[in-house]
C-alpha cells in the first residue's frame, strides 16, 4: 500500500493518494511520511502542515523525515505561525 501511495503522490495525484490514504485502517509512519512529503512535494504546504499535526494528535511520534518534510512546508508558507505546531 505505501509503494502505491508513493507513486500516486509521484504522479502528482493528490486527490488520489488522500482517497487511498484516507481508506487505510491503520496507517503507519511510512504512510503517514509519504502523505507529508507527497502535499511538499506538490506545493500543498498547508495540507503538508495539516497531515504533520494529524500524526501528533494521535500521537504517532514523527521521524527525521516527518520533520525534513514539514520544515521544508513551513519556510515555503513564510510564516513563523505556521512553525509553532512544528516546533
């Protein structure tokens, strides 16, 4: 399932990669970090934000690349509101 995530985020399919996402049971931090750099990657930085704030509420601890991920998102908005979730 994260191989197929990854290539739909690749595609630059967003909408088909949050469908996909949205319908796994329990996803791990490979999903979760696939999402966040996918919405990065396709300069949806917002959802980037969103997907990274997703994972701390239900408690999933983010790795090096959930953070390389969401810092790249949050200089890209330029704004240091968007960092305080993150920091």
């Amino acid at each position: 399932m994260n191989s197929l995530l990854d290539l739909y985020c690749k595609s630059t399919d967003m909408v088909v990669s949050r469908k996909l996402f949205d319908t796994t049971a329990l996803p791990n931090l490979v999903s979760w970090n696939t999402m966040i750099s996918g919405f990065d990657h396709n300069q949806m930085f917002e959802k980037s934000l969103e997907m990274f704030c997703r994972i701390r509420l239900l408690g999933v601890e983010p790795d090096e690349f959930s953070y390389g991920s969401v810092l790249s998102a949050c200089c890209a908005l330029r704004g240091p509101i968007f960092c305080k979730p993150v920091y």
